[in-house]
C-alpha cells in the first residue's frame, strides 16, 4: 500500500473512532440520538454547521465551477455568505429559544407546533419533502466521495459511493448527531488544514498571487469577466440569486438541527463568530484552488472539472499530502451526508410514522432505511455533485424557508396556507431550472422564496378581504 493510501486510511479511521467514541456521552433515549438533548457547546455546533455547509459542494462542485466560469464564480460564495449571515443575525437565536419551548426535536415539528396546538399536515408535509431532497442531497455527497476514490485508486465511482454510505452509518448508529457533530469537528480543522495548504502549493508552483489573473486572461479573457456573459437578467438578481441561496440555509434541516442543539439561545453569537471565523477564509480558498487549477489543468473535452481538486493535489504535493488532501475530500463528504441522513431519518421517524420513533432502536432502523435510499441514488442517479446539491439546496430553502423565516417571527400560518407555500416554492424552482432554462441567469432559489412568500401574503390579503366583506 503506498503512502498516500496510508494517510487518507489513518485519517479516515481517525473519523469513524472519534464517531464511535461519541457514545460515551450519549444517554440512552431518541432526543439524545436526534438532538443531543439541546446540550452542545456553541463552538463544536458553529464548526460542526462550517463543515456540514461546506461538505463535497466546495471541494468537489464548486472548484469544478470555478474551473469552468472563473473569476464570475466568487459571487456564488459572496452572495452565500451574506444571505448566510443575515439569517444567523436575526432569526437563530428565535429559532434555538422557540424550537426548545414546544419540544421540537425536527426541523417539520418546528414549524408544525407551536404553544398551543400541533398541525399534523404542516408537519407531515415538511416531513415527506425532508427526506425526499435531503436524501437526494446526500446521495450528492456520497458521488463526491466516490470522485475522490476514484482520483486515489482509480475505483469506480460505485465502490466509494459504499464506503461513505457504511462508514457514515457506522457512527451515525453509534451517537446519533452527537456523532456527527464530534466527527464534523475534526473534520472541519483536516478540511481547513488541506485545502489551505493546497492553495498555498499552487501559488508557490504558479508563480504567486499577482500573476494569477494575467495568466487566466492569457488562457481565455472569459475567466476573468466579473459576471458571466449574456446574463438575461441582469449581473444584479444574478447576485440576488445566489443571496438567497445564503438565505436557504434556514431551510435546511441538517443545518438547523445544529442551531436547535446549541446549549443556550444566549449562546449563538459565539456560535455565529466561530462558524464565520472557520467558513469565511475555507470559502476563499476553495475559489482560489478553483482558479489555480484552471492554470494548471488543461481544459479537455474529456475531463471532468469536478475532478480538478484532486487531480490538482497529485499533480503538485507529495503522496503523504495527497492522501491528506483527499481525507479533506472525503471529510466535507461525509460531514454533510452523516447530517443529512440523520435529518431524513427523525423527519421518517419522528414526523411521518412516529411509531417508529418512540425507541432509540427503532429510530436507528429509519437511519439504515435512509441511508440504503441515499445510497440507491448515488450509484444510480445523476453523477453532477454541483448540480445534485444546488437543486436540492434551492427546492429546501424555497419549501421549507418562507415557512422557518414566518415560524421564527411567531407567524401562525393555515394548513393550507403552509403546504401551498412548500408546494409552489419547490414547483418555481423545479418549473426555473427545467421548463424555463434560467438557473444560469438567476439561481432558482429567488423565485423559489419570492413564490413562498406571495402565497403567505396572498392568503392574508385574501382573509382581509372577506373579514371586510
């Protein structure tokens, strides 16, 4: 076995130990396995968010995309993070405080229970499209896993597929979220570690910071243009798009699980400075690598820009830091897909059939369910990690994010109010992508929540008028 092998296994054995260990502190009962029973110190939660957030998207979907589109891709992160911030500034703290007076242990309970009463369709509702994307979602996680394998041992996309799938079991059934938020911990520091060092490689090897952009425009002038071409709509609700792609973090159940963990509401600026101090400058240089490897990649018909982080790390570190850099690669897989399953597990257990959620085992049998469903549709589904997580992305923040944003102002929304506003959010940014072909103008999640909110607002205007009547 050579060096490289060695390290990315030492690394790899380092996570799934540290899962497994997570059971000394675990207790015995389905809140401790779904939510840590609200006990996690804000630091380990704001870093275990970082990493979850950052997962195979950055190291493997958007270094693709900076590979192909260039210096025009930094508005997908400025746009993130700033939309991003935003929902950690104004609405998390509501949510951890909220989420804990009436008991919710899921993202759909949230939004389904308040002080005084339980809607059942709001909560089934959010349940069904919990599991539905997030599975989807981390079947994408489990491709990228399988991308990096397959760069490693030259495996089939398949073989890496599985490895994530049973690892990421092996310590979700061992801790619950307490495991996956001690794994993502670690993980975040290799990821940090790795990619920081890799730019740092590529400037070394490229001739330094200032003479990356002369060297892009000698490559193709289009690299270097600060939006992309022929945007139909304009570079402002291009930008807009990818804001409210940062806004959608509040739609995301395994993002929010985390929030809902967090030991005190009073807490969450820790939580928000730590998770900013680790995700702002990780986000940075995962742009910078895309544009290093864009210099030292050529751009063939047959290659897979996907592919371009760890191509870039054979091509230019010793076997011990390749090996690093693809546990890195394989940690952002697994540190999303691990919270993933877990959120569609207690979504299945806990939100559509509860009676499978009434004992910690019967609620590991749902993870199992889920995570054989993920896996199912990584091996096969469709292969794009960047396309896979962007769809899923918008269709959760479009569904689900109105209906959180309203839940954490104290809106008490209808159940047919809530489930029209799941219904078109998801329908815009399905009806965006594919029937109108504009994601490449604006991304589809902005019409997505406009859509959301119209229905919310309609509805109100609509009652309005028949009180007056």
């Amino acid at each position: 076995m050579n060096t490289t092998a060695i390290t990315f296994l030492a690394f790899l054995s380092m996570f799934i130990v540290i899962g497994v260990l997570s059971v000394v502190k675990s207790r015995n009962t389905t809140e401790d396995y779904l939510i840590a029973s609200r006990n996690v110190h804000p630091l380990l939660a704001s870093l275990s968010a970082a990493a979850t957030n950052t997962s195979g998207y950055m190291f493997i979907g958007l270094i693709g995309f900076t590979y192909e589109f260039g210096l025009s891709s930094i508005w997908v992160t400025i746009g993130w993070i700033t939309g991003d911030y935003l929902m950690w500034l104004y609405l998390y703290k509501k949510i951890r405080k909220q989420s804990e007076a009436v008991q919710a242990q899921t993202v759909p309970a949230f939004l389904g229970t308040g002080s005084d009463y339980t809607n059942i369709p709001i909560i089934k509702t959010a349940g069904i499209v919990t599991i539905v994307l997030l599975a989807v979602y981390s079947s994408a996680q489990l491709n990228a896993g399988g991308k990096a394998l397959h760069v490693l041992f030259g495996w089939d996309y398949s073989t890496g597929a599985i490895i994530g799938a049973v690892i990421v079991f092996m310590y979700c059934v061992a801790g619950g979220i307490r495991a996956s938020i001690w794994t993502d911990v670690t993980q975040a520091m290799v990821m940090l570690v790795s990619m920081s060092l890799l730019l740092g490689i590529a400037m070394y090897h490229t001739g330094g910071f200032f003479s990356l952009f002369s060297k892009l425009e000698k490559i193709d002038p289009a690299l270097m243009t600060l939006f992309p071409e022929n945007l139909a709509f304009g570079p402002t609700l291009y930008v807009l798009g990818w804001f409210a792609a940062g806004i959608g973090v509040i739609g995301q159940p395994h993002m929010q699980i985390r929030t809902m963990a967090i030991s005190s509401s009073d807490q969450m600026k820790k939580a928000r400075r730590a998770y900013f101090s680790w995700y702002v400058p990780f986000s940075a240089a995962s742009v910078l690598v895309g544009l290093y490897s864009r210099i030292m990649i050529p751009d063939t018909a047959a290659f897979d820009p996907e592919l371009a982080l760890p191509m870039l790390s054979l091509e230019l570190m010793p076997a011990i830091f390749v090996g690093l850099i693809l546990a890195g690669l394989f940690a952002a897989t697994m540190s999303t897909a691990d919270s993933q399953i877990l959120s569609c597990g207690a979504a299945l257990t806990q939100d559509i059939a509860p009676k499978l959620g009434d004992s910690r085992f019967k609620t590991k049998l749902g993870t199992l369910f889920i995570t054989a469903f993920a896996l199912g549709f990584a091996l096969y589904g469709p292969k794009s990690v960047f396309a896979l997580v962007t769809i899923s992305w918008s269709a959760l923040g479009a569904g689900l994010g109105p209906l959180m944003i309203l839940r954490a102002l104290k809106k008490q929304v209808s159940s047919a109010t809530a489930i029209l506003m799941i219904m078109s959010g998801i329908a815009t940014v399905l009806i965006w992508r594919y029937r109108f072909e504009y994601t490449s103008y604006i991304y589809e999640i902005l019409p997505g929540i406009i859509a959301g909110f119209c229905v919310y607002y309609a509805s109100i205007t609509i009652k309005q008028i028949r009180q007056a009547a």
